[in-house]
C-alpha cells in the first residue's frame, strides 16, 4: 500500500470547540479547531503547555465530546457536538489505535501477550492474535523479545510493543500523546520513525501531540496549537516531498 494510492480522509476534525465550566470557571479550550488527515499521513501536534492539545485529541479519540464541531473518521461522522453517531466503546476499539507518554503495558503479560490480548479482546482467535502479534513484532523490530515481562525491556522497546498493540486491530486512526517524552533523543527518533513507517505502509492516520522538536522532519504535517486556536505550518516549512 503506497499513500499516493490513498487520498481519503482517515481524520477529519471539523471546527471543534470545548468549552470547560461556565461563567466564572469558564475555559474555551479549544475554539473551532480544523484538522483533515489523509490515510497514509504522519501529522505533528505542537503547542505550548494548556494550548489545548489533549483537549484536541480526546475529542478526535472519542473520549471527551467537543461542545460543537463535527468528528470524521474514515467517511463516518462519529460525533456532532456532544451528540454520538456511534457506539463509541466498539467504534473506538476498532478504529482509534492510542498510544502514551508511557506505554502502560500490562505489567504480568509478556510484551507477545500484551499484543495478542487487543486482537482476543477485539473478537480474535487465540491462536490467530499470537500469529499476528508475532509478525508486528518482527515489523517493528522487538520479535526477540517476545516472552520478555515489561519491566525486563527498556522505554524505547516498551513503546514498540505499545504501537505493536495499537496497530493490532487494523486502525485506521492512531492518536499518540508525548509518546516519546520518557525516551532520549536517538530512542524519541526512533519512535517517530516508526509512526511514519506505520502511517505511510499501512495507510493510517497518523496524530503525535509532541514537545519533541527533534524529530520533526519525520512528519509529512506540522499543526500547532496557540490559545486553543489551531493553524497548519505554512507550507515552506513542512517537510519536502
Ligand atoms: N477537565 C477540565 N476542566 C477544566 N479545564 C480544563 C480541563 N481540561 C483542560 N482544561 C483547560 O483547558 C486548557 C487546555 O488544556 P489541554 O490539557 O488541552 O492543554 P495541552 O496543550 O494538552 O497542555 P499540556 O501540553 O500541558 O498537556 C487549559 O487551560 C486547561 O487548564
């Protein structure tokens, strides 16, 4: 699967405004907040502290309903304000893979098992789960460590099997929040990498909320978000194709 093949919207995030409390505990978080992700596009999420960047990607994930604004996924309109169009658990499990700042593995399932357990719980034979959790090992290149417990792999490994498992169900959408904000530079790298490997091969729509400047030319996209405001960086200063 090439991205030239594939220009559908995986995302698409339409005027999103949150609104928190009222009167004088009001807090515009987010106000008419536009973002369209193509299948296939690895998008960056910028932005000082409280600009509203989990505020964004709650909404587009599902979690927290926007106040207004409409969410998109793969030609569904999901979410209208605070009114779902789906069952938003099932919806979720099958179409929304996320990944955080720490991997949150299950600490007494090995990283095979902990892989293979989003496929069983998503109605996956055993046996057909451990296959595939084995073969996402190997893509991402973690297979030998397979029967490790995650306490016995370091940050970067735990955050291989963490997008292993993201990517488990066949996502079309992959939200990550600060995924590489407990990893140094070279393993922060890394993890971009893989997001854009996953994004450009499997066709997902990629979102990274990140602080990490480093690795931005890993991106084909780079948002930023100020006052809860949204903007796309010019087009000169995104990644040249
Ligand atoms: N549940 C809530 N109730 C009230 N205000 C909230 C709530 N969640 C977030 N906010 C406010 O909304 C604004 C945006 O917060 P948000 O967490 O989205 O920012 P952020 O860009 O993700 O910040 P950070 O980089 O620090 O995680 C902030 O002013 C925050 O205080």
């Amino acid at each position: 699967m090439t991205t030239d093949l594939i220009k559908d919207n995986a995302i698409e995030a339409d005027e999103l405004t949150k609104i928190y409390g009222s009167d004088n505990t009001k807090v515009v978080a987010m106000r008419d907040a536009t973002m369209h992700v193509k299948q296939g596009e690895v998008v960056a999420l910028l932005g000082p502290s409280g600009s509203g960047k989990s505020t964004f990607l709650t909404a587009v994930g599902l979690i927290t309903p926007p106040t207004s604004g409409r969410i998109t996924i793969k030609g569904k309109l999901v979410q209208d304000g605070e009114t779902s169009y789906a069952n938003l658990r099932s919806f979720r499990r099958k179409n929304i893979g996320f990944i955080f700042q720490k991997s949150n593995l299950i600490p007494f399932l090995s990283a095979v098992e902990n892989i293979q357990i989003a496929m069983e719980l998503n109605g996956e034979s055993k046996r057909a789960a451990r296959s595939r959790a084995i073969e996402l090992m190997d893509y991402l290149g973690v297979a030998d460590r397979a029967d490790n417990l995650p306490s016995m792999l370091s940050g970067g490994q735990q955050q291989r099997i963490a997008v292993a498992r993201a990517i488990a169900n066949r996502p079309s959408v992959i939200l990550a929040d600060e995924p590489t904000a407990a990893l140094d530079g070279h393993r922060g790298r890394q993890v971009m990498e893989l997001f854009a490997k996953v994004a450009h091969e499997q066709g997902t729509g990629v979102i990274v909320v990140t602080h990490d400047h480093r690795a931005l030319d890993v991106f084909d996209t780079i948002y930023e978000m100020e006052d809860g405001l949204m903007r796309k960086r010019p087009l000169e200063t995104q990644k040249k194709h």
